[in-house]
C-alpha cells in the first residue's frame, strides 16, 4: 500500500527558525531518491540544499519561491510504498500492538516507512523515532475529544503528556523569559506546532488582562512613511540583529593608530618574487594578528554572561569580513595559528570564491573567535568596526597609500595604513587593547618583529 508522508523544514542548526525557498528541484510528479536534494532555500546563514529523507512520488509542493516558511512548516509530500492505494499513516501506528491489520499489511507498511527514511543527521529525521512521534500526537489528540465539556480549553493537558510541540529554541525562551506555560498555549502551526507569534500573543493577552491600556487614537493609517519597503531577512536580516544585538550586549570601546606598512609590502613583493604561489596581503595580515593573540589571548574569548565569566579560547578561528551579491558575511578560517602564510592564503581565496558563488555551509560562518575587517578595499582609511558576537574583538584595517611619513628623520612618501581595534571592555582595559594594536603596528613597519618574538 502507498503511504504519504509529510516532509518538514528541518532544523538546519544554530538556532535558525526559518528559511526562505530559493528554488525548487522537483516538481510534482517527480520520483525522488532517499536524501536527493529536493529544495534551496536560503537562512540567515548561507543557501543550503534540503536533502529529502523519503524515496517515492512528489504529490504535492507547499510555498511559492520567495515564501518563507518556519522551521516545521511542510516543505511538500512524498508518496512511498507499494502502488496500491494508499493507506492511512496512523494504520502503520496502531498495526504495531493491535489486529486491526492483516499481519503482511502492517509489516510491509513498517518496511516501508523504516526504508525511507534517510542516513542524513537532519533535526526531525534519519531515524523512525521522529515521524513516530509526530504520528503519536495525531493519534492521541482524537482521544481528548470525549473528555468533559466543562473542561477549560487550555486544558488539552493528556495531549501534552508528551513533548510540548515547539521546534525553535528562541520561542521557548521567549515564552520562558515572559513566565509562560507553553503547555496553556494552543499552536497554530502545522499539527498544533507553537510559533513566536503563539508565543508573543499569548504574552501580550496577558498583559492585557493586568493592566488595561487605553485604545489609541488610530494614527497608524496616516503615519505609514511613503517609499520602498525592503523586508529584513535573510542574511540582511541576520546581520541586523547580530550587529543590534552586539550594541546592546557589549560594551566596546575604540582605539586605533597609523603605521607605516612600507616595509610590509617590500617583504610581501620580495616574498612573491621568489617563486611558488602567491601570498596575500590579507594572510600577512592575519598571521600578525595570530600571534598578537598569542602575546594578548584576553582579546581571543567571549563572555558567558549567565555565568558571568570569561571564556579565553585555546584556539584562533579567524574570520574575516567579506561583501557579497547578499550582504555581508564572515566566513571562519579555522585554526588559523596553525597555518602558515601560504594555507592562509588559499583558504582566503577558497572562501571567498565560495562566498561571491552564495556556496558557503553554515560550518564556514560559525565558530569565529576573532575578526579581521580589511574595509580598505572600499577606499577608506578608518572605521569604528561593530564587534561580531559573541567575539570579544576585531582588528581593522584601512586602505594603504602614500602619505608624508617622518621616515629616519627626514620627510618622505610612505605607504601608511591606519589600524583600529574595537574591543569589549569586559574582558580587558585599554592597556591590553594598546599593547595589542601598538605589537599589531610594530608588525606592520618591520615586518622583522614577528622572527624575534615568535
């Protein structure tokens, strides 16, 4: 018998709650493979390919591209099993423990579920555990229809005996921030799933009941601004609450100062000129910074802020800024003090590439402890760089140009850069940011610092 099954948004990791469709990859019609990608869709972190966990027929699609759905909401249906007519999901349920079935029924349809599903690690998927799940929140909700009528009607408690249906953790801590009992809330997501809009409604009926405000006078019709309204998602969406959420966490302070980088690029076109690949300036860059960390590892951490401590990191994850079609990203060069100029080099370019062709994986964007800003590109020389939470630092980097530079006591035309660095002033005091930026600058004019301090 052919059994439909339902395929979800999954969760696609780091708390993501939602995601836009991009494009589809099959129509309705299509015969599907286990984990053949069926959908793009694009999150807050990258685009990514949704790999469907069922084998079967595409029966139908839910969302246009552009739609952006929930995590949770269906993405489409997929028919599986044998081609007979298709036979209701909750019968695989009940054929387990009961006679309602023939004995072949129940166990082809068990068969059948088991191998569709995939081997890919998907948050919902990979193993029947999950769709048995889902399948017994439908089966015991009918059960809760012959309870009393002069029961309340948040009281579907002996349907919640289970798991509170709530995919996203940001909606659980809303709900657990404002003293809300999600098991009193009624979803009105696919299958009774809680939303933050559940959430945010049940909160502000609540404060309704307390304090009665009066009605507003309606201006709301009359003050809609004119102009092109441009929706937050997305990655801009992204960027723009991690950058409003790191100007109200952390308390960052500025300094910066002008270095002289001629001898720099002398050390970079000699070291180019002697053959074998070529070394940005950008990997110069971030190996001076990598052992700028070494001499000041409070710059290299974050701040747990529920256990009020901070956390200095063993490791350098270097990121750096990078301006895309979609925004702007950072992508994570991992292990950087491990590296040497060469590696770095390419996994600048390797990342970058991947970045302008919209391929980074949500792995490339995660994980940074330190940020490396070269705004000089755009033909600037200074910045007050925004902190990239939860790090505690980033190092910025103007353009580089000739400047009247007081060179060995006489006027020349120098290459001079200027550097700022914004750091959290909860994990060390200006001394420690000085005596960073000052090494940093040292660097910079002679390049022969790093070989007596490494």
């Amino acid at each position: 018998m052919a059994q439909v099954l339902e395929f979800k948004l999954p969760d696609l990791g780091e708390g993501l709650t939602e995601a836009e469709i991009v494009r589809w990859l099959v129509a309705v019609g299509d015969v599907v493979a286990v984990d053949q990608p069926v959908v793009e869709v694009e999150t807050a972190k990258a685009m990514v390919e949704v790999p469907c966990p069922y084998g079967g027929v595409v029966t139908a699609r839910y969302g246009e591209e552009g739609t952006e759905l929930p995590v949770g909401a269906p993405l489409l249906t997929v028919a599986v099993g044998g081609t007979g007519g298709p036979g209701p999901a909750p019968a695989v349920e009940q054929g387990a423990g009961a006679a309602a079935e023939p004995t072949g029924t129940a166990a082809s349809a068990e068969s059948a579920v088991s191998s569709e599903y995939s081997g890919n690690v998907l948050v919902g998927y990979g193993t029947a555990g999950p769709a048995a799940r889902r399948r017994r929140v439908r089966q015991t909700a009918p059960a809760a229809t012959p309870a009393p009528v002069a029961a309340p009607a948040p009281a579907p408690a002996p349907t919640r005996q289970g798991p509170v249906p709530v995919i996203s953790p940001l909606v659980r801590k809303l709900a657990r921030d404002g003293g809300l009992d999600l098991r009193q809330v009624r979803g009105s997501g696919p299958e009774g799933l809680i939303l933050r809009a559940d959430v945010e409604l049940a909160l502000a009926t609540a404060r309704d009941h307390r304090e009665p405000a009066p009605a507003p006078v309606a201006p709301a019709p009359s003050v809609a601004p004119a102009g092109e309204r441009v929706p937050l998602r997305g990655v801009r969406g992204a960027v723009a609450d991690k950058l409003s959420r790191s100007r109200t966490e952390i308390p960052d302070a500025t300094c910066w100062v002008d270095a002289d980088a001629t001898e720099l690029m002398a050390a970079r076109a000699a070291m180019n000129a002697a053959g074998g690949p070529k070394i940005s300036l950008l990997a110069l860059l971030a190996r001076i910074c990598v052992h700028a960390l070494a001499r000041f590892p409070e710059l290299n951490s974050t701040v747990d802020t529920a256990a009020r401590e901070i956390v200095r990191l063993p490791d350098v994850h270097l990121g750096f800024a990078a301006q895309t079609p979609r925004g702007l990203v950072v992508p994570v060069v991992k292990d950087a003090g491990r590296r040497t100029a060469e590696s770095l080099t390419e996994e600048f370019g390797r990342l970058t590439e991947a970045a302008r062709q919209s391929a980074l994986t949500p792995a490339d964007l995660t994980g940074g402890t330190f940020t490396l800003n070269n705004y000089g590109v755009f033909g600037v020389d200074g910045s007050t760089p925004i902190i990239n939470h939860p790090e505690a630092a980033m190092l910025g980097v103007g353009r580089i140009i000739p400047k009247p530079w007081v060179h060995r006591g006489e006027l020349a035309a120098r290459q001079v850069v200027q550097l700022s660095l914004t750091f959290d002033h909860r994990v060390c005091d200006g001394g420690t940011a000085g005596g960073f930026l000052r090494y940093v600058a040292d660097c910079v004019e002679q390049p022969a610092v790093l070989l007596r301090t490494v």
